[in-house]
C-alpha cells in the first residue's frame, strides 16, 4: 500500500510540497517584457500569460484560450487586449472574452460569458510581482521590507535571473547552510562558518553564523577596511523569500517562483552598501558604483552561484532515484526550514485541515 503524504518522511514531503500563493512572487524582469509583448511564467504548474498593453499597463490571465485551451501566451496584444492566434478569440485583462470576429462570432448578440482567471499584478524594483492565490487577499499582503530599496537613495543592483532544475526547498537549504562551504573551495567568498544560533519567529526562520570574509582579490578591491573584518551573519527564510545582512552593508535577497516540484526560477538580488577605491580606501563615487556592481556579479557571484545550481540539480536527481532514503541532516535548522514549507503548503492547500490540526 502506498503511504499517505502525511506518512511520508518529512524530507520527502518538503520535496514535494508547493508554495503557498497567498504571497506575491517575482515573475518576470519588467524589463523582459515591453509594451505590446506577451510572456508565459508559470506559478507551482500553472501556466500564466503576462501581458503588457501599449500604455504600459500589465495583467496576467490564465494561459489558455477558452476556446480550443490554444496558449494565449502564444498569441499577441491588440487594443489592450490578448488575441489568440487560432481563431483570433480576443480576452481582456479580466479573462473575459471581448470579440470574436470570425464569421460564426461577429453576428452574434451575445458572447460566451467566459471568464479566465487573472491574477493581481504589480511593479517593484524592476519586478513584476503576480498573487497567485485568494485575489480578495492581494491588498492586505505586502511585499518584503527591503530598507535598501526603500530610501530616498535606493542601493543600485543588478538582478541575477536564474533556473535551477530542484525544488524550491532544496534552495532554501542550499542558501540558508553555509555547512557546504567545501563546494565554494576554491572561490572560499567566507572563512570558517560556524552556526551560531537560530531561532524561528512567526513565518521567519534566522539563522545566525560566526564568519569573516575572505581576504580574496575581490574583497581587498572593494571592499571598505572596516566592512572586510564583519564578522557575523544573518540568514533568513522569511516565508516565502530568502535573504542574508552582513552588518547592515552586504544585504542578498533571493525571491523564488517554484515553478514545479523540480524547477524553480530564482531572481537574487545583491545590495553592496560601500565600495571603496582601493589603496587609498575612497568612497566609489555612484558613476562608477554600477559597472562594479556589475563586473563583480559577472566575475564572482554569477560563477558562485553555478556551483550551487550544479549542486543542486545532482541533488534533486538524487532525491528522485531515492526518493524514501534517510535524510542525515547535521544542521539543527534544516528541519525547521522543512517544517515551515510544510505548514505553509498545509495552509494553503487544506485550509481546513491545517485549522483543525
Ligand atoms: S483556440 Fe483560441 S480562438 Fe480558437
Ligand atoms: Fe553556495
């Protein structure tokens, strides 16, 4: 007989598990998508079309024609609206189908009262931003609280776009645990990491290490003398995104959109407070910030962060050929992270079982 989830082990659920759509997630760059231009992104198996009209406004509606299920991200953008390429079927931004203009539709007096699903959208920091789940919920949840964007003088960066073929809580995992520092040994970004604490508040989970910088090439270029000899760590899954602070000036956020049980699309963002001229130890006037910022995700994070998407995508096919193995896990946190993408999935998906439980 096979187990029910709830018996499986929690290591198997958690791989398992979806997100919960009552959050905004980051779906698309703004820039990726101009005026006129339709895109498919996908929420937890759900295809959605996204769509900008020529005055710039965005919606996002279910990615099928109600007509023939044809994918309407596969069609174009007219008069504010969404054409699908088969039979020419128009929808609005609301899902509702607007026009049929082919000669068994343009006669009649009333259309098919269709309604597509659509989806709540926003821009933020150079993020479209999509509600999955309850719309009546979007107004009262709030994007994260990132300080650093949200000054009169927002840290300028340069979002790193990526897909890792792994399960969103593997991620989680892998950028919450500085316990795989070996994988990075040879780049070595932190000396001797040494978890220190961690403690779980509300949807949050910090964790906190004991860690200095490496005194690599890139450190001594930019970094101020002071910012190089922080010593302590924050990490947090603060449902359902990631992030670290290093003392207030090396800030990361990792904003994931699970696209399906081994696929995720990951969007990070690195806020680097001071950057220094080096040898003489001067502030980086702001022209120059920019191309820094940009050369060091190129020539460092970018390659950093390729090690850990091999790693992952070997782990996730490890996880599927043994899927019901042990999991031998040293980290004290790690469970928790699992405990709390489980709960959320519970909420979301059974809501009245998880208030029952
Ligand atoms: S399938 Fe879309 S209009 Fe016919
Ligand atoms: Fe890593």
């Amino acid at each position: 007989m096979n187990a029910t989830p709830q018996e499986m082990p929690r290591r198997r659920q958690a791989r398992t598990a979806g997100p919960s759509g009552n959050y905004w997630y980051a779906v698309e760059l703004e820039r990726n998508l101009k005026p006129g231009e339709v895109r498919k992104v996908r929420f937890w198996k759900q295809d959605i079309a996204l769509y900008r009209t020529a005055d710039g406004s965005l919606h996002a509606v279910e990615d099928r024609c109600a007509h023939r299920q044809l994918a309407l991200s596969k069609g174009f953008v007219e008069d504010g609206n969404l054409v699908c390429s088969y039979h020419g079927w128009k929808f609005d931004g609301c899902g509702r189908c607007v026009e049929i203009s082919h000669e068994l539709g343009s006669g009649r007096s009333q259309l098919p009262k269709i309604r597509l699903r659509h989806y709540p959208v926003q821009v933020r920091w150079g993020f479209i931003w999509l509600f999955p789940g309850d719309p009546e919920l979007a107004d009262s949840v709030s994007l994260p609280h990132i300080p650093q964007l949200e000054c009169a003088e927002p840290w300028p960066f340069f979002p790193i776009d990526v897909t890792i073929k792994a399960h969103f809580s593997m991620i989680v995992e892998n950028v919450c645990d500085f316990n795989h520092e070996y994988l990075h040994r040879h780049k070595r970004p932190f000396v001797k990491p040494t978890l220190r604490d961690w403690k779980r508040e509300g949807d949050a989970i910090r964790v906190y290490y004991d860690t200095r910088f490496n005194e690599g090439a890139v450190a001594k270029l930019f970094m101020e003398k002071g910012a190089r000899d922080l010593k302590d760590i924050e990490i947090w899954y603060d449902y359902p995104y990631q992030g670290s602070d290093i003392g207030g000036k090396y800030i990361h956020w990792l904003f994931m959109l699970p696209e399906d049980e081994r696929t995720t699309r990951c969007f990070f963002v690195f806020l680097f407070g001071p950057i220094h001229i080096p040898l003489v130890n001067w502030k980086m006037p702001e022209v120059l910030r920019k191309p820094i910022l940009w050369i060091t995700n190129k020539a460092y994070i970018e390659p950093l962060l390729a090690e850990d998407q091999w790693a992952l995508e070997l782990e996730q096919e490890g996880f599927e050929r043994h899927p019901d193995s042990a999991q031998i896990e040293l980290n004290p946190a790690i469970r928790h992270f699992q405990k709390l993408t489980l709960e959320k999935w519970e909420e979301y998906s059974n809501p009245l079982a998880a208030e029952a439980g």
